[in-house]
C-alpha cells in the first residue's frame, strides 16, 4: 500500500496562506541550506520550472510519483501560464469546477475524491503519493493522510488558511523526526496512529 504524505509549508500558527491563500511572504526562507534540503530530501516537491532554473531538472524522485492538489493551489501556477507544474511527476488536481484538464499530464478528479486517492494508494510501487495542498482537500483526504511533513516558516499569520479545512476531530500521529535551519525553518515529519 503506498502512502499519502501531506507535504506543505505553514506558518508558526498552522496557517498555509493568508486568508487569500497566498503564501508568498514564506518564500524568503528559502535560503541555501533550505534549498539544499529540498533538492536532496524531496527534489520532487520542487517545481519543474524551479527545477530546471536551479539546474536540478534530472534529479531522480525519491519519495513520490504522484502528486495531488486542489484547484486553488493548481490555479496558482495555471494563472501564470504554467499547465503542468510537476510534470515529473503524475499530476492529480480535484476540482469540480475546471471543466476539463488543460494538460494532458494533468488529471482532473471531479467526484469521489476518497476513493480516487484509495485507487492511488492500492497501486503497486515504490513511491508514494504527495498532497501538495489545498486546505479543503487536505480536511476530505484527513482520513487517509498517512504521514505529515510540515516545513514550519517562523511567522504568525493570525488568520487564513488552516493547514486543514474540516470540522473539529482528533487525529493522532507520532513525530518521527525534526530538522532545524539556520534561518528559523522547522521541518517535522509525523506517522499516523493506526
């Protein structure tokens, strides 16, 4: 069974945008170190055009093949003129109201989001599957959200987006390890409690 990871970059108090959803204010810690993390650990996670800039464009995956996002999120890189932002990677956006894909490596989950992403996971394969983010999404996949890796930037937002959009409920997880750089950034990895 392949595992679903949401991967995502919040703010001190759990935020992952303003109330907008822009979260640009959190790119300035994206130093060299950072970077370096990034590109070792989770090269994937980059975008393909951050990728190919940063003359990285070749580097192997090592933790996902597969990558899934909300329209809000997708909606990000699309307004730019950027159709398939992880192109190295099989791309998933849910969304009910884009129609149809504008890229023939993006694929559109309209309905059943769940059993979409239990479809995924039932795949064989080494690699597993990222949740690039969208609050709303990552509340309807909490459920099946296997582990956590969450890049914490050393700012408060005070209000916005939460990390996850759903109702109140207590879901447990166990921290299995912490990695601190030099400008603040707080990078946790946590498994869930089954």
């Amino acid at each position: 069974m392949r595992k679903l990871t949401y991967f995502v970059a919040c703010s001190i108090d759990g935020f992952i945008g303003d109330p907008n959803g822009d979260a640009s204010s959190m790119m300035r810690y994206v130093d060299e170190e950072f970077l370096e993390f990034l590109k070792t650990e989770y090269p994937e996670t980059v975008s393909a055009e951050g990728r190919r800039v940063l003359d990285f464009h070749d580097a192997p995956n090592q933790k996902f093949d597969t990558v899934i996002q909300g329209r809000g999120s997708y909606r990000v890189g699309l307004d730019a003129g950027v159709t398939s932002p992880y192109g190295h990677l099989r791309e998933y956006v849910a969304s009910r109201g884009l129609g149809e894909s504008p890229d023939p490596n993006v694929h559109l989950i309209t309905e059943d989001l769940v059993g979409a992403v239990r479809a995924l996971k039932a795949e064989e394969g080494g690699l597993g599957i990222w949740l690039c983010g969208g609050s709303q999404v990552a509340g309807a996949l909490l459920d099946e959200v296997d582990e956590l890796v969450i890049k914490t930037y050393p700012q408060i937002y005070g209000s916005g987006m939460p990390m996850f959009g759903t109702d109140f409920t207590v879901t447990d997880f166990t921290l299995d390890w912490v990695r601190t750089f030099d400008n603040g950034v707080l990078v946790r990895k946590y498994v869930r409690q089954r």
